[in-house]
C-alpha cells in the first residue's frame, strides 16, 4: 500500500497533464528492445530523476552513472529490508563495474550464490578473476545476459534499459528469496525418534546434551525432581526455525500417594536419525507439556 501511495505522489508531482505524460514516455522508449519488458510503476518508484520533467532525461541508449545506479539500487534493497549500498561517483558505469556492484551486494546478502561454472562470452579477457566470479554469479543466477551469444562488452557503458530490466530482475529474485526465508521460518517439523531408556538417581545434573554418531543423534535429558514419584516420557520434538524442541510429557505423583521427599534425577535418552535432522549443528531445547513440573 506504501508503494502504491509514493507512486501515486510521484505521479501527482511528475505530471501537469496524466496523458500528456503518458504519451510523453510511449515516445520515449519508442522500439527499444526493452519497450515491453519495462514495467511503468516500477520505473517511477525506482528512478523517479529519469521520470521527472515529463521524462525528459529518460533515454533507453543513453550510458547510466554510478551515482544513480546506487540510488536506485539502494532504494530496491531498503523496500525490501536490506541496508542501503554506499553512494558512488558521478561517472558514467561500464557493464562489467555495474555487474561487481551488484552481485557483490546480492552475495552477501545471500540472494546469489557464487557458480564455478565458465560464461559463454568470448571477450573477457583482461577481465579481472574477481570480476569474472561476479559475472558469472549473476549469469547463472538468470539476471544478466550479453549483448549476443558469446560477446559480453565488458568496457561499454551500461545504459538505462539495461539498469532498469537489471534491477526488474533484482526485484523479482529479492521477492522469491524473501517469500523463501519466510516459508522456512514458519515451518514446523515432526522429527521421529525413538526413546532408548530412562534412568533414575539421587544425583545429576540438570541439562540437555547431545552426542553425533555415525547415523544416529543421541540426545540425553535430565531434569530434577522434588520427590521420586514424577514420570517423565517425549511427546514429540518438532523442527521450529532453527531449534529442536523437546516436548517433555511429565506426570506428577497422586496427591494422595506416599512419596519420599528427596532429590530425583531423571535422565532420559533419546535416539534419531540424523538423515531426520538434516546437517549440524543441532540446537535441542525442551519444552514442558505439565504445569505442575517443578
């Protein structure tokens, strides 16, 4: 809703005249080639100083500048919650300096990977091997292409059809990889497991630990208890974010039993496949399911 409302603003502030406007940038982007790929609001949003003046500065072949790559990449990561990119010189950005600004960013933020695997393109040499890692991790993450099959143009000035398909790109990819993390985060997993025995005494030390076998975990509870009489069992252990929780089943004694009145330690051994859990580490946490557990 947010963004709905800025667009509108900055329709209000851009335009005198709506169809007016309208035609002006139908003139602008003429044939390009990347007429029906540029989305209209997403171009007022994001590059609102190519936009004003009734597009006066908006030339699709024309080189793009560092300054205002920036900008409009900054803008990009702050809608989506990611801290802005530092802002940069007011020269015009080849290809191959506007593909290190931006996949050094969406490295490390975790959108892309990096991908060992060669690019087509038959002009890079002289490229710097960092630069050549960022182009590659862009190409296979399906955000860049060349400017044919096998030619790239590494030193050409990147222009402003280029920027904005780019960052259309960008868009759509920090929408998946959000939409992604989100998923993940709200997903809870039944873990299996099976309960190996349970040992009682007058000493201990209350705690968790647990204990990586070749296919098994072994995980070890023990919990302290005011009188011999409490039954502890595992409900279940479900996967939440990052934790393991241990739901412990406790059942205290009859309040009219007769129980010594001493220190009892539990300790209960559970076992599960590790193929169950996925890779280390493991974070286990217990979860009690009785109110009277003291």
């Amino acid at each position: 809703m947010k963004k709905k409302v800025l667009i509108f603003l900055v329709l209000i502030l851009i335009f005198a005249s709506p169809i007016y406007a309208a035609a002006s940038l139908e003139e602008k982007l003429g044939n390009h080639w990347s007429k029906n790929e540029i989305e209209r609001d997403f171009l007022l949003y994001y590059f609102p100083y190519l936009a004003k003046d009734n597009f006066n500065r908006l030339n699709l072949k024309e080189a793009f500048y560092e300054d205002e790559f920036l900008l409009s990449f900054s803008s990009l990561l702050k809608e989506k919650g990611y801290t802005r990119m530092e802002i940069g010189w007011k020269e015009k950005l080849t290809r191959i300096d506007m593909v290190k600004l931006l996949a050094e960013k969406l490295l490390e933020i975790g959108a892309i990977e990096l991908n060992q695997e060669p690019v087509p393109f038959k002009d890079l040499e002289g490229v710097p091997i960092e630069k050549k890692e960022t182009l590659q991790a862009l190409y296979h993450a399906g955000l860049i292409n060349g400017q044919s099959n096998f030619k790239f143009n590494p030193y050409a000035h990147a222009t402003q059809g280029e920027v904005i398909i780019l960052l259309q790109r960008v868009d759509k990819l920090l929408d998946e990889v959000n939409k992604t993390e989100n998923a993940e985060e709200d997903e809870i997993i039944n873990i299996p497991f099976t309960l190996s025995g349970i040992v009682q005494s007058y000493s201990g030390v209350e705690g968790i630990n647990s204990k990586i076998g070749e296919d098994k975990v072994y995980v070890t509870i023990t919990k302290e208890f005011s009188t011999t009489g409490y039954s502890m069992g595992v409900d279940k252990i479900l996967k939440e974010k990052d934790e393991y929780k241990i739901y412990l089943n406790i059942t205290p004694p009859s309040k009219d039993s007769e129980q010594l009145m001493v220190i009892t330690f539990k300790t209960i051994t559970i076992e599960i496949n590790k193929q169950d859990l996925g890779l280390p580490p493991y974070k286990f946490v217990w979860v009690f399911l009785c109110k009277f557990c003291g």
